[in-house]
C-alpha cells in the first residue's frame, strides 16, 4: 500500500502525537491479509467454542463420543485447535490496533477518546454475550486487555518486541512449574471425578432448561471464566503486542518480499507446535491417564504460538498463489465482519445446544458437533460475501464503530482490496 503524507492538523483538533510507523495518508485500500487471516482464525474459533457448547470439550470422553469417528474428531481438534486460533485472533486484534490509529490520524482525531469507546463499548457487548449466549466470552477479555496495549502504545516497535517475549518467557515458565507440581502433588483420584460428574449433571439440567435457567448457568460459571482468564491473559497480552509490532512493520503486506522469512516461520512452527499439540490431546482426550492432563494441557499452550504463527506464515505464502488468492477472497468478507459472525456463531449455538431451542447439550457428538459448526461457516461464508459486496461494515461493526466514533460511521462499499 501505498501511504500519503499525512494532512495537517490544527491545534484545535487536538491530535496526540502519532508514533512513527503509523500511517497517516488516507487508506485506499482494504489490507485483504489481515481480512483473510481474520476469517481463517474466526472458522477455527467457532470449532473450538461448538465443543463447549455442546458439553463436549473439557471432559474425558466428555459428551456422548459413541464411536471412533466422535473419539478421532475430539483428538484432532484438541491437537490443531484448541488454544491456537484465539491466539491468532488475538495478534489480529493488536495488528488492528494500529490500523485504529492510523484511522484516527487520517482524520484528524483524538485517539485515545476514540479507543477507549471503542474498548468500553467491546466490555459491554462481551459481558452480554457472556450472561446471555456464551461464556467463553473473548470481548471482554480483549477489552480489559486492550488497556495494556492502549497504555503502550507510543513504545518502540523494538521495545514493544522484547516486551512480548518477556511475558511469553514469564507466563510459560510460571504455567510449567504450577502445572509440574499439581501433577506431582494432587493427582487426579475418584473423588475428583465423582465431583466432576455431579457437576456436568447439575450443568446439563440447567442448559436444558428454561432461559432463565441458561442465564443462570452462564453467569455461575463467570468465576471459572475469571480463572481462565488470569490463566490465559499473559498469552494474550503477548498475542496483542506481537500484533502490534507486525502492524507497526507492516509485516502482514507485501509477502513476496518475505518469503524466506514466511518458510523459516513455517518449519519452525510446524516442528515445535505439532508435537506440543499433539502432547495437548494426548492427555486431554487419551489414551495417556487423566492424571497428566493438566500438565500435558499447558505443553500444548506455551507451544501453541508456534502452531498459530505456522498457520499465519503457511497461508500468507499461499496467498501469493492463484488458488490462496481465490481462498483469501472467500475467507476476507467474514473476517471484515468477524464480530457479526462470532456473535452469530453464538446465538445458534445457544438455539441448538441451550433451552434457548432445541435444548441438545450433551445429546450430541463430537463429529456431529463439529460437523454442524463446519457447514453454518460455510453459510457464513456465504453469506458474509453478499453483504460485503453492499455494505462497508456488518451490523455490529456498524454500532461499534458508531461508538468509536461518537457518531453515524459513513456509509457507502468497503475500499477495494489492496
């Protein structure tokens, strides 16, 4: 892309200084990487939130898995899934973050106002989809989160670099020796899985219920949520400042140039995420014994960024290829409008699953579950394609940018892709 200089700027607009990195001419173009990548990570979210939803994920053998197809399906999702796609969303979210500011330069606005609406108005809709649909809530985390970044925002990409390896390094040292010893100190026994068991019946009766019995239960399980939240928060935290360096670099555009670097990611990745996800679902799903899972469980998540950085390498390489070009032009729309579709992803989880509707948790497998999540992403798909061919924003990018702002966001098509 290419950036203009950027237009003046009186003193009564009251524009904060714009670190350097950022640019300030006016977009011509949709970045159609970043679009894509978003689509890609929001797909591998929703396999990982249908789970959950089902009351699949999380148990072993948890869910009605009758047969070898619910067992492999399970497995397989645990290995390549689980823990990798948020992450990427996650870097997504801190390369945006800079694509905010640029927006707010271009226009001659104030962004800390702007970013911190946005963040607030992002808390509310999370703490709604949390009490009312999922809660596996991620917009409330990245809310509070964003106030990290939002702080750190005039730091040196280089800086900002060293600061992501230092919670990654911290975070994962911490999360190896708590896990290393509960597994040496408080093995799993028969009490802990009676315990569980009466818990899951307790949980399948109140998501089978009424609504109120739904909203009940979801908003019982926010101090679990909080747990795994200060759990996997320094994941995150360094998800959004790895983001924000790559946005800063604009490293997300012009591939052909960084092919070399793109492959050695990829190798990388592939030979250190694999086996640490292959690790994850050996003691989540089987056939190690239950009494290795939490530590197997947090192999699997401080080598999840390497399978997550893969993932985003291998398909920005394949980007660059007729047929990735063709993939990135499905995958692009339904990431322009990947709150819409998240949302959405929940409400007919919450139809299907929930006393909401069909009231199926716990009644379903594995494949099946995931199955049902893989053909409505393809309508998503779809459908996303349509809308975006008429509208600049999805319906909830609408009213959160209209928070943003302060005001009606402009209407007419999104800028083409670059």
């Amino acid at each position: 892309m290419t950036h203009l200089p950027p237009p003046p700027r009186s003193a009564a607009a009251g524009t904060a200084a714009v670190p350097p990195g950022i640019p300030t001419g006016p977009r011509r173009h949709r970045i159609v990487e970043v679009d894509a990548l978003r689509g890609f990570a929001l797909g591998g979210i929703f396999l990982a939130n249908v789970l959950v939803m089902a009351g699949i994920e999380g148990r072993r053998g948890g869910g009605p898995l009758t047969g070898g197809v619910d067992y492999a399906a399970l497995w397989l999702v645990t290995m390549f899934v689980q823990t990798k796609f948020y992450l990427l969303f996650s870097f997504l979210f801190g390369y945006s973050f800079t694509l905010q500011m640029s927006s707010a330069a271009r226009d001659g606005a104030r962004f800390a106002p702007r970013m911190l609406r946005r963040l607030l108005a992002l808390f509310v809709l999370g703490l709604l989809h949390a009490a009312l649909l999922y809660t596996g809530d991620i917009l409330t985390i990245y809310a509070l989160l964003g106030l990290i970044l939002f702080a750190a925002r005039d730091a040196a990409p280089a800086r900002m670099w060293r600061a992501a390896l230092w919670v990654y390094g911290t975070v994962a040292a911490l999360y190896l020796f708590f896990a290393a010893a509960v597994t040496l100190l408080d093995p799993a026994d028969d009490g802990d899985a009676a315990g569980l068991a009466r818990q899951t019946a307790e949980l399948t009766a109140a998501y089978r219920g009424g609504a109120g019995d739904v909203i009940r239960a979801n908003i019982g399980a926010w101090p679990d949520i909080l747990a795994g939240f200060l759990m996997m928060g320094g994941m995150v935290v360094a998800a959004f400042l790895a983001g924000y360096v790559a946005g800063r670099r604009d490293l997300l555009t012009g591939i052909v140039g960084r092919v070399d670097r793109l492959r050695r990611i990829l190798v990388g990745g592939l030979l250190v995420g694999l086996p640490g996800g292959a690790l994850m679902a050996a003691g989540a799903v089987g056939p190690l014994s239950v009494r290795w899972e939490i530590l197997l469980f947090v192999v699997g998540m401080i080598t999840a960024p390497a399978l997550s950085a893969a993932y985003a390498s291998g398909l920005l390489l394949w980007f660059t290829t007729p047929r990735g070009a063709a993939l990135a032009a499905r995958l692009a729309p339904a990431g322009r409008m990947a709150l819409t579709n998240y949302l959405t992803q929940s409400l007919v989880m919450a139809l299907v699953f929930t006393g909401y509707g069909a009231a199926l948790y716990g009644r379903v497998g594995a494949a099946t579950a995931l199955g049902g999540a893989l053909l409505f992403y393809g309508c998503q798909l779809a459908f996303s394609a349509l809308l975006m061919r008429r509208h600049r924003l999805g319906p909830v990018e609408w009213l959160l940018r209209t928070a943003t702002l302060w005001g009606r966001p402009r209407r007419g098509p999104a800028p083409p892709p670059a």
